[in-house]
C-alpha cells in the first residue's frame, strides 16, 4: 500500500509530493517498491521538498517533550484535489457504505461519507480505490489525507469546516439584523444570509416557510446561533434544529441554499412519523408541534420559546340551559354562571367568518375579504361565540390578558372533517406596520402601552386544500436591507410589501415594537387617541402627545 501512495504523490506533480517519499525511505518495503526508474524524478522534486521541511525551525524547540512534529501535516501535496462545490454537508452523517454514523469523514474530493481512516476501513478503501486523498473527520472537524493517516493542518481549510459548522461571536449576532451584506456562494450567486433558500426534498414546503418565519424572529434565532445556549443539550431535534438556523444565517455557505434534510430526519422521529418528508403536512400543526417540543426539550436550560411567544387569554364561560328548560332555571342557578379562566397561548388562532353563500346571481369570482379588526374583535371581551360539546351548550367571551414580543396568529382558515378539508378563502386585510392591539388587552387604567406591533413574516396557502393539493410559501421581512423577500423552496424573491396584504394569509408573526417612552409629564389620555392616528406616522409618541 505504501508503494500505491508512494507512485500517486509523484503523479501530483507537487514539489511537495516528495515531502511523503521521504517518509517511505525508512520504509525498505517502500523503498524497494519505488525501484530505480523512477528516482530521478523524485530526486528532483526532492529538493524543494526539504526546503519546505527545513524552514519551521522554531517549533524545534517543543520537540523535547511533545512527540516530533510531522512536517506532513503542514505540507500535504493534495489540498488542491478538493472540490469545494460538491461539499454538501446538509445530509445525514452516515457512512455511504455502512450506512453507520460512527467516526464518519467526508471524502472533499467527490463528497461522499465514508467511515473510518485506519487500515481496511471504509475511508481508507476509498481513498486508496478512487485515489482521494483529503477526508474531514465529520464530528472532529479535523483533516486527515489517507492513506497516509496524518492529520492535515491548514487555515485554507477553515472556509469549510464554517461551511460544516457555522459559528457566530455575540457580536456577529448583535448585527445580523443591522447588516445589509449581501453574501456570494461559490457559484457566484448572491444571497442574504437568514433569507435562504431552503430545498424541498419531496414534500416539505411545509416545514421550509416554518423556518423561513422562525429565522425573523430575532431573539429566537439568536438562543439558536449562539451554540454555547444549547451546550449539553443531546436531542437530536434541538440540535440539528439549532444547526440549520445556524446554516440558514451563515454569511460564507458554498451554496445559495440549504437542505433541511438532517433536522427533517429528526422532526419524522421525534413526532414518531406524524410528520413525513414524503407527506405534506399542515405548517401550522408541525409549528405548534415545533415550538412545544423545543420548549419541553429546552426547559432545562432555557425558556426561550415562551419568553418570546407565550401570551395569556382571559376565557370567560358561561354554560347555556337547554332551549325547553330556559324558563325552569333560576338566576342564580350556579350551574349556569360565568366562570373565568385563562389560558396560555403560543400561536393565537383567529376565525374567518364564513364566506358568503353565492347562488344568488352573483359574481362567484369574488373573493370575500374581512379587516383584521374584525377577527381581533373575538378578544374584546364582550362578543360571545358559542361552543358545543355533545351534550351542552357553551358561550365564551375572550380577552387578551398579556401579549408577547412576538405574536403568532392563525388565520383558521382550513375545516377537516373525516373526508376533505376545506378552505376558506376569504382574504384578510391588515396594516403591515403599526397594528396596535391596546384596545384587545385587559390592561390597568393607567397603562399607556400601545402593544404595537409589525408583520414580521406571514405564511401564505396557495391552490386548492388537502395534502399535496395547494403549496405552502412564507413572505419575510428583513430588517437590515429593509426589504420583503418571498421564499418558496429554492426561491428568493423580492417583492412589495403592497403584494403581502393580497394573500391568503394563513400564519402571520407580528414583532412587537419598543413602547414609547414615558415622559416626566405623562398624558395617559393621548395613548388611546394614538390608536386612532395614522398607521404609518413615525414619532407616534410625539405625534400623539400634541
Ligand atoms: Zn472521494
């Protein structure tokens, strides 16, 4: 075997090929193997190998006590045999031959995984068959050549261990959203780091737009790119969750786009196959899902999903008598009184009214549409809505108790019932800056807070319901180029925020905004006028003390 490694470093033609002859001399075997013809040529290049071998003279010093250092390692002759564009490491670390994933390199010239790099293992086999030479320990993040074995140490490598495993200093993290730098993947194409696309392998545009919102919310991604937050966590889904945000955000990818196919994986299993790559999914299910798993699996260390999404709704119940008993029943009958509860939301459901029955000579191309107002009206507190259990009849009333600092709202818009979904296709209008929800809280008489809050990302169904019928897209903002993307798969694509309000929303995350400062004179009395002001005037808090 030393003799086949001996005859493919001269082929490279690298001065420094005789660098690895070196090593083989005190080998008889492969000393002989090299025979006479071809020493001239090795004595050339000789030369300029012991050039190299000679020169890092200081580390000389070390070598008393730390084993000699192995001038391989600095000088391998095969660095320019990688092939950075077909580096893909967004797929499952599994051997490609035993499909184990133990002790896993990735072959850098043709990308494939193999196990091992010791004698007769899968990455030495393959190194010596297909005569590639450069490996990447996968969990490691070492570079080793083989089969030589030897540990290669260069910076011109550091590009694609970040591709591996992108890592963000707080400070980095502190300006993503300021940052306007657009980035280049190998190919040359531009993107916007954290507005990527996102493959859809067979059928996941379903988790692809759950990512794409997820990654504007700031301090959510943030728990998420800072590893050190998630440090001793082993869940397989907290971490390959964490390390595609951590892709999806990192400003030096190969390509202009990821595959989720890791954190896929890990989704089908920890939901016990609830949700498929191969099977379309609702988004709204796999994000309420997502965000309980998260937090139960987090709750050890941190609250992050809560901190940033929990909010309370006030729940006021009243059960109903029974139509022919209305008359028997007392006033006071304790059965039918009002009892207060509340509830803890993380994603808050709003209902479309019906869509007009058409038949009536009408234009059936109409698209029914509804103010957002309207669906927020269900938490002020004094409509009634009226639930049915099998036996009973319910009325509720509803208000906001505490909102988050990101809230997520569903437009419940799709009915299932055991043999097809319906949709509903009304369309919803809302302001996509300055949505105040004040007047939906149960807050104290002197709170001046507005609860004022920007569409951040919004989730849209388009074509028919049903799994595998209609497709799944997310409109994102981004703060820092200040701009709206739509994402759809691989797709990025500007748009106007105009367009946004067009579509049948289906989820929507809001960011709330700083509260106004209050100021030593305060005017309690303003803040509600403010309510009323103009959506899109800036110094709100001026504006509304005139
Ligand atoms: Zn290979």
């Amino acid at each position: 075997m030393d003799a086949a490694q001996t005859t493919k470093r001269k082929r490279s033609g690298s001065p420094l090929a005789a660098e690895g002859k070196k090593q083989h001399a005190a080998d008889p075997a492969a000393a002989g193997a090299t025979g006479g013809e071809d020493a001239n040529a090795e004595g050339s290049a000789d030369a300029g190998g012991a050039e190299a071998i000679e020169e890092p003279l200081p580390l000389k010093k070390k070598m008393g006590r730390k084993a000699k250092r192995d001038e391989r390692s600095y000088n391998c002759p095969y660095l320019d045999t990688i092939k950075r564009h077909v580096l893909d490491f967004d797929f499952e670390k599994l051997c490609s031959v035993t499909m184990s994933n133990q002790n896993v390199y990735a072959c850098l010239v043709c990308g494939k995984y193999f196990q091992g790099r010791g004698l007769d293992t899968q990455a030495n086999t393959h190194s010596l068959m297909c005569d590639h030479h450069v490996f990447l320990n996968l969990e490691t993040l070492k570079f080793y050549c083989l089969p030589d074995n030897y540990e290669i140490i260069d910076t011109s490598l550091e590009d694609i261990t970040y591709y591996l495993q992108p890592s963000f200093s707080k400070e980095i993290v502190a300006s993503i959203d300021k940052g306007t730098s657009i980035s280049r993947a190998l190919d040359g194409t531009a993107y916007i780091p954290g507005v990527v696309g996102v493959n859809n392998i067979k059928a996941n545009d379903y988790v692809n737009v759950v990512l794409q919102i997820l990654c504007r919310v700031t301090p959510f991604r943030n728990f998420f790119l800072d590893e050190r937050n998630v440090s001793g966590v082993k869940d397989p889904l907290v971490l390959s969750f964490g390390e595609l945000i951590r892709k999806l955000c990192s400003p030096r990818n190969f390509k202009n786009h990821v595959s989720p196919h890791e954190f896929l994986q890990a989704v089908t299993n920890a939901s016990k196959r609830r949700f498929k790559i191969i099977e379309q999914s609702d988004p709204l299910d796999l994000l309420s899902w997502l965000l309980d798993t998260l937090h139960r699996k987090l709750k050890k260390k941190k609250r992050v999903v809560h901190d940033t999404f929990k909010g309370t709704v006030k729940i006021s119940k009243r059960k109903l008598p029974p139509t022919d008993q209305k008359d028997l029943v007392a006033d006071d009958d304790p059965e039918y009184q009002e009892q207060e509860s509340e509830s803890q939301f993380l994603i808050l459901p709003l209902d479309v009214p019906p869509p007009p029955l058409f038949g009536d000579g009408l234009d059936h191309n109409i698209i029914p549409q509804v103010p957002l107002f309207e669906l927020l009206n269900k938490f002020d507190g004094v409509n009634e809505k009226e639930y049915k259990t099998h036996k009973d009849l319910f009325v509720k009333k509803f208000r906001l108790k505490s909102l988050p600092d990101y809230l997520i709202v569903h437009v419940s818009r799709f009915t299932k019932n055991n043999f097809y979904t319906e949709k509903n296709p009304t369309i919803v209008n809302f302001p996509i800056k300055n949505l105040i929800l004040r007047d939906y809280l149960e807050l104290a008489d002197d709170d001046p807070s507005l609860f004022r809050y920007d569409l951040v990302a919004n989730v849209v169904h388009e074509g028919k319901p049903g799994a595998g019928e209609g497709n799944y897209f997310a409109q994102v903002y981004h703060k820092g180029v200040n701009k709206w993307f739509q994402t759809q798969d691989l797709h990025v694509d500007e748009i106007l925020p105009e367009t946004i309000t067009l579509a049948t929303s289906y989820i929507q995350v809001w960011e709330r905004q700083p509260e106004p400062e209050v100021t030593d004179a305060p005017a309690p009395e303003t803040a509600p006028a403010a309510a009323d002001a103009p959506m899109d005037a800036t110094p709100a808090p001026v504006a509304a003390a005139e």
